[in-house]
C-alpha cells in the first residue's frame, strides 16, 4: 500500500490541499453561493431546495445578506471559507464580491478555495485578483480522458494560487480518473482529489440508471467508489491524490465544525456533547417572567445559568441543574439536544415531569 490512511477511511498519497486542512479541523465554512449549473452532472447531491435556485446559504442557513455571512463565519471563528454551489461561476460577480468581502473582514490569512466546473483562464485570473488562495476545478465526466482540450495547463502556469482537481471516485471508472489525474500533474496542478461517491434524496435514481449500489445499511455511499479511488492511487503512487470518505465527511469533518460552532457560541449554561451538540434545560410557562422568578426565588438559579427566550416563547438553564429540580417544578420542563448551528435543529428532548 502506498498510500497512508486518515480518520474514518479517508486516505492520500502524501500531503493534501491547504483547504482540506480547514475542512479536517473543521474551521472551515461552507458558503453556497447559488445552486445554478450547467455541468448536468447526473451524480449531483445538491438538495432540492437549493438546485438550479438562484439562493446563498452560509454553512446550513439562507444568508440574504452579506453581514449574515460574516455573522456565521464569526460564529465559528471560521479560518477559512469553502465557496461552493451549484457552480459559483454561474453567478461570478457575486462570487467575487464575497471573496472580497471576507478577506477584508477576517484578512488575507482567511483561506478560500473554490469548486467550479469552468476551467477558464479569464475567470481564474479575475478570482485570484479578488483574493482566491485556491481553485478546484471539477470537470464534466466526458472531459477525464480529453483534458488536453482545456485551458487548465495555461491556468496552473499563469495563476500564483493553487489549482487542483475535484471529482468523485465513480465505480468502475479508475480508467478514466486515472488518466485525468496523471493528466493534471503532467498540467501543473498541484492536487487531485477524489471524493468517494454518495447517494442523495436527488440523486437516488443512479441505482437504476448506473446500477449503483449503497455501500452498507448504516452509510448513503456508493459501493465500489472507495475501491476506485484506491485503484488510482495505487496506480499512480507519486501523484498527490486525495481520498475523501463519506464517512470522514459525516463523522469527522462536520462534527469538528459543530463543536467549533458550539464551543464558540455556547452559553454558560449549555452542555457541548463530543458529537457537537448542545443540551439545556428548558422550561415553558405561560408567564416567562414570573417563572423565571420562581427559579430564582425557590431554588436559588442565578440569573447567568437563566435565559429567557422569547422568540421560542421558554426559558432556557442548565440541564444539570433542571435534571435534579424538574420532577418538582409547576412548569413543562425538558432536558433538550440541539445543533449549534443558527436554525438550531432540535435532535432530541427528554421530558422532566
């Protein structure tokens, strides 16, 4: 084996791409600038709520305006930021505007790279001026083995930032990948990486068209994609490639960035779980303030482990402290799990009384 393994199956044959460190560490966010493309990939996971829709999400939630973007990125304490769609060169001035946008902000230490399947000379020089630190270009399955065809050896020559590729690791077609990443290397790009494949609400019927198969019951990957990717990288020992797991991605790279969220933006009240998530005890009345009152008078909760939440009309403490106290309580109580994400996603709640 030439390759050496990472956490939860995912693998490299040497270093990886500096984006993919923030996504390791989980410090980086996730900015979908529009969900219009023309690629027609027919593996395409991206929801149907953002599909083809001209919308921008920062990390799980719609951003309609540009101090939403930067409230996430503060949020997490975001390093860096992954610009994705869609395709954000259907919608290149709005791109540029937030690649501007966060350097200016958080400065030019603030890493962005960016997937795209335009392989322009022109966009690329526009999108290294507006501060671009790296570009993955994701070219049409049709193009692995024509790649020559491509302005993609003028742009890794031209452009300072880094420049790789980024497709996934399709069943049966270590072939074709094969030949696009020794193409890529020989072009100058300085990474490939290859993402194992994944079934989506979207993208279901490549069962039927393709003959897909789910991997096991307990994951949504394609069976035979790790085996491809590990076939192109045992061919091509010495070429930086990448093997994203689904797993890796599930497990490790989206828990990590929930507990940075949650780490940053939790109340002194709120526990952090390891998988990123929060409890708190909540307690709903119909007179919030007379219940936080009751509280504080009869059990002696001080005011910093008391929250009232008007917007979702509760109170929110320590889940310790509602643990011991909530059988006794005039009020609802509930000891409840949530994502620290924005929407905060509730996972489970468990009543006291």
């Amino acid at each position: 084996m030439s390759f050496v393994r990472f956490d939860s199956g995912s693998a490299a044959n040497g270093g990886v791409a500096e984006g993919c460190g923030f996504c390791m560490r989980g410090s980086k966010m996730v900015l979908f600038v529009t969900g219009r493309c023309r690629a027609g990939c027919f593996y395409c996971p991206v929801s149907s709520e953002k599909r083809g829709q001209d919308v921008v999400y920062a990390n799980e939630c719609p951003a309609l305006t540009d101090e939403e973007v930067i409230e996430e990125a503060e949020a997490m304490d975001a390093e860096g930021t992954g610009i994705t769609g869609g395709d954000p060169s259907e919608n290149l001035g709005r791109t540029i505007h937030f690649i501007r946008l966060l350097k200016n902000r958080f400065g030019k230490g603030h890493h962005i790279h960016m997937y795209t399947s335009v392989i322009s000379l022109e966009n690329a020089l526009a999108l290294e001026e507006a501060g671009l630190d790296e570009i993955r270009y994701h070219p049409r399955e049709e193009l692995w083995t024509h790649m020559d065809g491509t302005e993609l050896a003028k742009i890794a020559s031209t452009v300072k930032m880094k420049v790789g590729i980024e497709v996934p690791a399709l069943p049966g077609r270590e072939g074709d990948l094969i030949a696009l990443a020794k193409y890529a290397v020989s072009a100058g790009a300085g990474f490939v990486n290859l993402n194992e494949l994944e079934f989506s609400e979207t993208n279901w019927d490549m069962m039927d068209g393709h003959g897909y198969k789910v991997r096991d019951d307990l994951s949504a990957a394609v069976l035979g994609s790790e085996e491809t990717a590990v076939k192109v990288m045992e061919a091509l020992p010495d070429a930086p490639i990448h093997f994203c797991s689904s797993t890796f991605k599930d497990s490790v790279q989206l828990r990590n960035r929930l507990r940075r969220r949650a780490e940053h933006t939790a109340h002194e009240y709120d526990v952090v779980t390891d998988d990123g998530t929060v409890l708190k005890g909540v307690v709903y009345a119909d007179d919030l303030g007379k219940a936080a009152d009751y509280l504080r008078e009869n059990y002696d909760v001080p005011d910093e482990l008391i929250l009232i939440d008007r917007e979702r009309n509760r109170i929110e403490t320590a889940a310790w402290i509602l643990d011991e106290i909530g059988g006794e309580l005039p009020f609802k109580c509930y000891i409840v799990e949530e994502y620290p994400t924005k929407d905060r996603l509730e996972v489970e709640r468990t009543p006291l009384n």
